[in-house]
C-alpha cells in the first residue's frame, strides 16, 4: 500500500527555521514530481515549492531565498529546509507527490511561527 509520511512541523519563533521530510513508499521514487503545499486557515492550499525528477525546482515568489526544497532519491524522501520563518508561514504543510495519473497527497504536518 503506497504510504506518503511527512514529519517535522512544530511551532518556531519568528526568524527560525524548521526542516519538514516527506517519504514516499513506492518503487519508482524517482520519477515522481514532488511538492509542498500549504493552507493557512480561510485560505485557499497553494504551492510552497516542487521538485521534479530532473531535480528541477519551483518557489513561490513569498518563500524565494528563504526556502529549500530537494530530495533523496535513495531515501525515497523530500525536504523542505524552512529559514528566516515568519508569522505568515503559519498554515498546515502537505506533501504531494505526482507522476502521470497518480497524484498522492499526505495528511498535513502544522507549522506555526510565533513569538
């Protein structure tokens, strides 16, 4: 049974930074197109950052220079290294993963940043 897992939310003052990890139990890793999504509350999910198999990468314009997002195939795992976090970076964290038909979602991991 596929398995997508994610880990390392919590809560950081602002300024902090926080690594969130997303392991996908399937065969074909590799090929998969990997994201991180957020919805904060009242607002609508949106694209935080994504990987392809190329290991090609995309940010949204709020987390440019601030984020990181990479992934280790080996491990069957992608990262997302979080710096400089701020108050509007509050929101429930999900990982996604995608390849053809096949769109995985994980059950969300809270990220909150407040002094």
């Amino acid at each position: 049974q596929v398995q997508l897992v994610e880990s390392g939310g919590g809560s950081v003052q602002p300024g902090g930074s926080l690594r969130l990890s997303c392991a996908l139990s399937v065969n074909s890793f590799s090929v998969y197109r990997m994201g991180w999504y957020r919805q904060a509350p009242g607002k609508q999910r949106e694209l935080v950052a994504s990987i392809t198999s190329s290991r090609t990468t995309n940010y949204a314009d709020s987390v440019k220079g601030r984020f990181t997002i990479s992934r280790d195939n080996a491990k069957k795992t992608v990262y997302l290294q979080m710096n400089s976090l701020k108050p509007e970076d509050t929101a429930v964290y999900y990982c996604n993963g995608q390849v053809n038909s096949i769109n995985i979602w994980g059950p969300g991991t809270q990220v909150t940043v407040s002094s």
